[in-house]
C-alpha cells in the first residue's frame, strides 16, 4: 500500500478532471494523462488501478474533505470551478468504486457529504448510480 495523504489523491482528480491538451501530447503530461491520451476509454481501468493500492480506510476521510471543497489548492480549486461536472464524475466514481460493495461505509460517506454544499451533488449522483445497479 502506498502511503497517502491529500496532494496524492488530489493530483489523481487532478489528473482525471483537467483536459488532455498538447502539452500531455508533446511528453509533458503525468503518467495517468499520458495514458488517457493513448485510450481515453481506460478512465474506469485507471481509477481499479490506482484504487488497489490504496488503504480504504485513510482514502476515505480525504475523499470526502476533498468532495466537500474544504481547503482546497487553488488548482484544484480552479478545476473544481471550470470542471464542474468532470470533477464530480471523478470524484463520483472514485467513490462509488471503492465503496459500494461496503454499504455501511458508503452510507458514512453520503451522509458526510450531504452536510456541505459542495459535496450534495456528489451524494445525489452517487445514490443515483447505486440506484442504477440495484
């Protein structure tokens, strides 16, 4: 397990949220936009991946401070506000992916998002897409 803390999963959102642009084309970009430019099709792929190194117990506080705007850098501020559905997609389906099979921690999760404003939207499209596999 890789050790965790908020600029690591924030670079990761970051990374997913933020368009492909010429820079990644020309080599400049991370491994996870370098990939995406290759196959923007592996999005589901790279999130299992990234997740099956992560302890999910520590994920889960960050994901949900992040998810509620709370201190966030001002670029990733900034992508949060220019990108706003793409931001939530990430963070939807960060979370839906780690979480869903464990109900009660889910639950935790949407109940701790339905107290910020930020992190509402996050909480309905969540529910939404566990509806959907219901």
């Amino acid at each position: 397990m890789k050790d965790i803390d908020k600029t690591t999963v924030l670079d990761f959102i970051a990374d997913l949220t933020a368009p492909i642009g010429p820079e990644v084309f020309a080599g400049f970009g991370s491994k996870t936009q370098k990939e995406l430019a290759k196959d923007p099709l592996c999005f589901d792929a790279l999130i299992k991946d990234w997740l099956s190194n992560m302890d999910l117990d520590a994920l889960a506080p960050l994901l949900i401070e992040i998810a509620c705007g709370d201190s966030l850098p001002e670029r990733c501020a900034n992508l949060r506000m220019r990108f706003q559905k793409d931001w939530v997609l990430v963070l939807t389906s960060i979370i839906f992916e780690a979480y869903s099979s464990d109900e009660s921690a889910f639950e935790v999760i949407l109940h701790k998002l339905d107290d910020s404003l930020e992190g509402e939207d996050i909480a309905a499209e969540l529910r939404l897409w566990r509806d959907e596999e219901c």
